[in-house]
C-alpha cells in the first residue's frame, strides 16, 4: 500500500502487539465475567433484552463482542503478515 | 398413510440423500492412508466451517441443550460460554498445528507430540485416553439419533432399533470414505441444522406463549430459579457456583484439543481458512440462542419428563405443524447427531491405529486401512452398548469426557510454544492430570467446592510438567529448536 505511511520495524510491531494484548486481555475479561465471581452483577432477570433475561443477554453480548474482537485481530494479523512480506 | 409414517419417509429420504453426498465425495479422494485420515489437505473454508460448527453442535446442542434449559434452566448458560473462549486461542494454536503438520507429515495429535516429544509410551497413552474420551461422546450421539427416532415415531422404532439403523448408516459412509465423506456431509447437515434451529427457537415461543418476552415474564412469575445461574442440578436442587463455573472452564480449556477438531488443522487448505474458521465461529455459537428458546418452551407446559432430552421431539410433535417439518425437524437433530457421530468414530480409530498400534508394530498401508476400519466397527459397538444400557443425560456424558481430553492441553501448548518443555515432563503431567481426574471422577464426593475432575487434574497436571521439565534436560535441543521454528512459521 504505497499510500499508507511507513511504520518503523517498532511501530508496526508495537501496533500488532498492542491489538493482541487487548484481544487477550477481551478474552480474560469475558472468562472473569461469565463465571464466579464476575457474573453475580449480571445475574438477574430483569431487565430484559431483546425479551431474553438479563443473565442470558449478558452471556450473549459477550459472544456477539467476541465477533468483533476477532474480526479486528484478524485485520490486523493480516496487514502486519503483508508488511513483513514487502 | 398415517402422521407418523410420511415422517419416517421423510426421514428415510434425508438419510439416503445424506449417504448418496458421502459416497460421491468419497470416490473422488484418494486411497492413501494421508487421503483417508486428512482428506488430502484441500479442504476450502466453506467445508471447513461448516465441518468445525456441525462436529461441535451435535446432538449434544440440539438435544442435550433444550434438555438441561428445560429441566436445569440457566445451568444451560454454561454452553453458551464456553464455545468462544474455547476456540478463540485456536486463531494462534491452530495454524502452529497445521505448519508443523505440514512439515513432518502428521495427521494425528499424539504424532505432533511424539515429534517434539519422542516417546512411545506418550504416543500409546494418548491414544488410550483418546479412545476413553470417545466412548460417552459416542455414546451421546447414538442416544441422540435414538430418542429422536423413538420420539417421532411415537415408540413405533424404540431407541436401540433408531440408534442401530442411524449408526449402520454412517458406518457405511466412513469405512467407505473416510474423512472426504465427514466433511461433504457436514456441510450439508450444517446447513439443515441452522435453519432449523432458528425457525423453531423462535416459531415455538411463539405459539405457546404468544412470543420470546411473554414466555420469559411466564416463567420469571412461577419458576424465576430457572432463569439466573447457576440453575439446577439433575434432581432439582440449586446448582454450584463451583460446579457452574468449573464445567465452562475444562470446556473452553478443552474444547480445541478434541482429536476430531485438532485433527482439522492438519485437513485445512491453508493457515488462513483455520483462522476465519476461529472469526466466524461465533456466528456459529449464537446458535445456543434458539437451541435453549426451545427447551425453556417446554418449562411450563410440559410436565416432567422422565428423560428431559426428549424435550424438543416432544414438543414439535405436540404442535401442529405439517409433517414435512416435523420430518425435517428430525433429520436436523439426526444429521447433527450423525455427523458429529461419523467424525468421532473416524478421529478415534485413526488415533487408535496411528498412535497406538503402529508405533508398537509396523502395518503396510493396506493393512492400516483394515485395521482402523475393525476399530471403527469396534467402538461403534462398545458405544452403542451404553447408548442402549446407560441413560444419563447427553450434556453429563459429555462434559465427563471432557475431564480427560482437557489434560492434552498442556502438553500441547507445552509443544508449540515452550521451549523448555521435555519429554518426562510431558509424560509425568500427563499421566499425574489424568490419575488425579480419574480419582475424583470416582470420588466425586471428595471434590472440593464441587469443582470439575478435570480442573482439579490441571492443578496437579501443569505444575508436574513445568517442575520435571526444569529437573530434566532435553537430549536433542536442536531438534527442538528447528520444531518450534517451524511452528511459527520462521
């Protein structure tokens, strides 16, 4: 991508690490806050969402973020492979 | 023609096609030992997806999962956590795999470890523990077909008559087609599970309830336990924090390491399509969504029943809708049980022969073949015996299994990515995580805080591999140099 700036050898390395340990670190938190002691504060009925109870919603947004977060990963996993090639 | 019977034709019309999709694909692989265990390495990511989401939800979702939401409530949640975080390590873990794989020409898990960790005595008892894991999964995909048979019949094709005629059929397909066969029928009965799924998990609140917010509001008035985690337990009572939240951990630790699932890795085209496989599997895991819908349906309008896996069968026969549906209905639940059913009996009498029998003795191709396929014929028998004779419920066999295959991680992760692993290090956590899980499966009394055999086996298992690995010397450093170099692809 000749229009995209050139990172330094560091830049580019930090950039990926950055992203890997946040999607870590999104995985811990989800494993924290589904099981004891993370998901006591979730674990009512109401209020509902979308009309599931709340501890289910919870449980799913969790799954709906973890999309996100892979999908993120994976951009950036695959633009830092293209820059090690050139 | 009775209800019944134009449902049986349906179903019988769905198997054939099924089969005919096996048989076609199978012509086309190659005969070799590699083109039998690892489909020849070509598998495109739509197969791939498909492969990875049909295996996990089998008859185990689609059954087993309306079973315990409707008679354990919430306790279901714990599914729905655990796929995710499970699969999510396998973006870096799978293609690690998949190049070493590549490079030594594995097509099993206990190889992989064998060839950073040479041991014979590693290869055996990984496949024996293999082989033990297998035998209630099995087990739960032959009940599985079972119930639904018997179900929809209504009694006509009892449980061991549906499961002996399920399972011929897909022995059928895998002693004649191996994996090419798994993987072109899975994408297939993928496809019939979700749209299935969907369609009842919303159409059934629906009907009963007049929608998915007034059925919760019902049962948040009369049954508000089943609603919060960590649910029931089998019998009814209040269910353990420790329980709860031990069964999502061994699951998400243990998820990835099932022989049949790792073993993908080294079926996959390229590093690329095991990584969108890991991105798009949680598409597949909002499937738990409309799976549960269907078992808290049964809540308040169906009296305890004897087995609480017969829940969905019992209520989608029970509504009005047409035959066709109902048929359908049932080949989704059969198809997820078979498909995960085939890959099982294959993954395991390949692991039987490959890791177990050949490095005792030397086989030609040929009889390799011969073997694996009397295995496959073998466990499929010992299987369906429990299937017939034991009734506890599909998710409890199944997470039972899971206290073994949770102990592969460590030696797994340990060979590719810790250099300072060794062989008796491997060996000893091994054979410690599995006794300790072992015994409290036995003593399940003596558990503290309720917690999984099988994570009680890791807090013996991870610290007996790391202090033994520190006390002993790997003899052949560079050999293990060049194999983790390979797994990151350097």
């Amino acid at each position: 991508m000749p229009w995209a700036p050139r990172t330094s050898e560091e830049g580019g390395t930090l950039k990926i690490r950055v992203v890997r340990g946040c999607v870590v670190a999104f995985f811990i938190l989800f494993a924290l806050f589904v099981t004891w002691p993370g998901m006591l504060p979730f674990n009512r009925i109401r209020p509902s969402i979308l009309g599931l109870p709340l501890s289910m919603a919870w449980i799913a947004g969790w799954v709906i973020l973890s999309f996100v977060a892979l999908v993120v990963l994976d951009r950036a996993e695959a633009n830092e492979r293209r820059r090690r090639e050139e | 023609m009775e209800r019944w019977q134009t449902i049986a034709v349906i179903i019988l019309l769905y198997l054939a096609v099924t089969l005919g999709i096996g048989l076609r694909a199978g012509r086309r692989a190659s005969k070799s030992v590699t083109g039998y265990v690892a489909g020849d390495r070509s598998f495109g990511l739509l197969v791939m997806y498909f492969i990875f989401g049909a295996t996990m939800f089998s008859a185990f979702a689609f059954l087993g999962g309306p079973g315990w939401a409707y008679s354990r409530g919430a306790a279901a949640f714990y599914i729905l956590s655990y796929g995710v975080l499970g699969m999510a390590p396998w973006y870096s873990v799978g293609p690690r795999a998949a190049r070493v794989g590549r490079a030594y020409g594995f097509v099993t898990q206990a190889q992989l470890l064998v060839g950073r960790f040479p041991s014979r005595f590693l290869s055996v008892l990984v496949a024996a523990l293999t082989v033990l894991a297998f035998v209630p999964y099995i087990t739960l995909q032959m009940r599985g077909a079972g119930i639904v048979i018997e179900a929809v019949t209504d009694g006509h094709i009892p449980l061991w008559v549906g499961a002996a005629v399920a399972y011929g059929i897909v022995l059928l397909y895998v002693l004649t087609s191996g994996v090419a066969a798994v993987g072109w029928t899975n994408t297939f009965q993928g496809v019939v599970m979700l749209v299935i799924a969907w369609t009842l998990g919303i159409y059934l609140p629906m009907r009963l309830y007049g929608g998915v917010g007034p059925m919760f509001d019902q049962i948040a008035n009369q049954r508000p336990e089943m609603l919060t985690v960590p649910g029931l337990t089998a019998s009814g009572e209040p269910w353990s924090w420790g329980g709860y939240s031990t069964a999502i951990l061994v699951s998400a630790i243990g998820v990835s390491m099932w022989p049949h699932l790792f073993m993908k890795a080294f079926t996959a085209k390229d590093d690329d399509t095991i990584r969108r496989t890991v991105v798009l599997f949680p598409t597949f895991q909002l499937f738990l969504i409309p799976v549960f819908l269907i078992g808290f349906a049964g809540i308040l309008v169906v009296d305890a029943l004897p087995d609480p896996d017969f829940i969905l069968p019992h209520l989608i026969l029970r509504s009005d809708l047409p035959a066709l549906v109902v048929g359908l209905f049932c080949a989704g639940a059969l198809s997820a049980s078979m498909s995960t059913g085939d890959a099982l009996l294959h993954a395991g009498a390949s692991v039987a022969v490959e890791d177990g029998v050949r490095p005792l003795r030397g086989l030609d191709d040929r009889q390799q073949r011969r073997l694996m396929r009397w295995l496959v014929v073998g466990m499929g028998a010992v299987a369906y015996f429990f299937a017939v004779n034991e009734s506890q419920s599909l998710v409890t066999l199944l997470l039972t299994s899971y206290g073994i295959i949770v102990q592969f991680t460590p030696p797994l992760v340990a060979a590719l990515y810790w250099r300072g692993a060794t062989t008796p290090g491997v060996v000893s956590g091994l054979v410690a995580g599995s006794a300790v899980t072992l015994f409290f499966y036995f003593n399940s009394a003596l558990r503290p805080l309720d917690l999984h055999e099988g994570i009680l086996g890791l807090l013996v298992h991870i610290p007996v591999l790391i202090i033994v690995s520190h006390l002993t010397t790997d003899p052949q450093p560079s050999a293990s140099e060049r194999f983790l170099q390979t797994a990151r692809g350097q």
